[in-house]
C-alpha cells in the first residue's frame, strides 16, 4: 500500500523542488523516495518511473513560467511587453534553476501539445502583434526571441559572462534594446 499522502502532485512538487536544490538531471524517483524515506517500489503507484516524473516537473514548470508571463503581459504592448515577457524567462531562471531547465525538456508531440508550451506560442505572438509582423516573419521572431532569452541565461546561469565586465544586467538591458530595435525594424524578405 502506498504511504498515505504521497500523491502525484506532491511527488512532481518535491521533484521540482529537488531539481532546484541538486539539478534537474539528478532527479530520480530513487532520489525522491530517499527524500521521503520510502521504498522507491512506493513511489511507483503515483509515477511510472523517472522519465515520468521528469515529465511532470516539465509540465509544472511550463505552467508556472506562462502564469508568470501571463500576469506580466498583461496590459503592455511593445517594448514594454518583449522587456517584461524576458525579464519573466530570467528570474525565473535564477528563482527555479532546476525547473527552468526541466521546461527546455523535450517533449513528445502529443504531450507538448497539451502543455502550457501552447501558452508561451500564444503569448510571444501576442507580444510580435505590437511590432506589426505577420507570418512568415512572426515564427521567425518568435524563435528568434528563444534562442536570445535561453541562450542568455544558459550561458549566463553557466558563469559564461563572470569574467569581464560590463555587468551581466547591462548587458540584458542592451540586448533588449537590440532586440526591440530589431523587431521594429524587421528586414524585408
């Protein structure tokens, strides 16, 4: 019989919180079960197995991620909403290494498709409308803008900038800049 109150929900919460502590690729149901100090056969009527739990801490974090841009964006348009949208990808990343990275998890089609990963698509279109662009242009810009907010705060949270100045925040402050330069003036095809 399974330890009354393990669930799903508190097995994926206590993973996503032994993801920020020890790093998403340490997080087993192994490591969960000593965390709980049960049998990992225990664990496995609430998750298959690690792959599964790993899953739902993805989803989790999906989900708190596009909370979080949900209520910044909310009102903004334009600069203001690319600046607010990037600002919500990097605290968060600093706030909840492990689940940052377990959101980047890649995930199977049918599973994404039903992810908060739709509302992060959604939303960055949403925010692409206040720079007039329409398709192809908009996929462009939307991959365009991931690859410069993970990239910068992979390598960021990577110590990749500690060695030189200027500040790390200038630097995200100047690369915003650029970017809403860049989507305002968005080269023709």
């Amino acid at each position: 019989m399974a330890r009354a109150g393990l669930t799903p929900e508190r097995l994926t919460l206590a993973g996503a919180e032994l993801a920020d502590e020890v790093g998403f690729d340490q997080v087993t149901v192994s490591a969960l079960a000593r965390r709980f100090d049960v049998r990992v056969a225990s664990l496995y009527s609430h998750v298959r197995n690690s792959q599964d739990l790993r899953t739902r801490i993805a989803l989790l974090a999906l989900e708190e991620l596009a909370d979080r841009a949900a209520d910044a964006l909310a009102g903004r348009s334009g600069k203001d909403a690319l600046v607010a949208l990037a600002n919500v990808y990097r605290d968060y990343a600093h706030e909840h290494p492990g689940r940052y990275t377990a959101a980047q998890l890649r995930l199977d089609p049918e599973t994404a498709a039903a992810s908060a990963g739709v509302r992060h698509a959604r939303m960055t279109r949403a925010l692409l409308r206040g720079y007039d662009l329409t398709e192809p242009d908009q996929t462009h810009a939307v991959r365009l803008l991931g690859s410069v907010f993970h990239g910068y705060v992979s390598l960021e949270m990577g110590g990749g900038f500690s060695h030189s100045a200027p500040d790390t925040q200038e630097t995200w402050s100047r690369t915003l800049d650029a970017l809403d330069a860049l989507l305002r003036n968005w080269p023709a095809p």
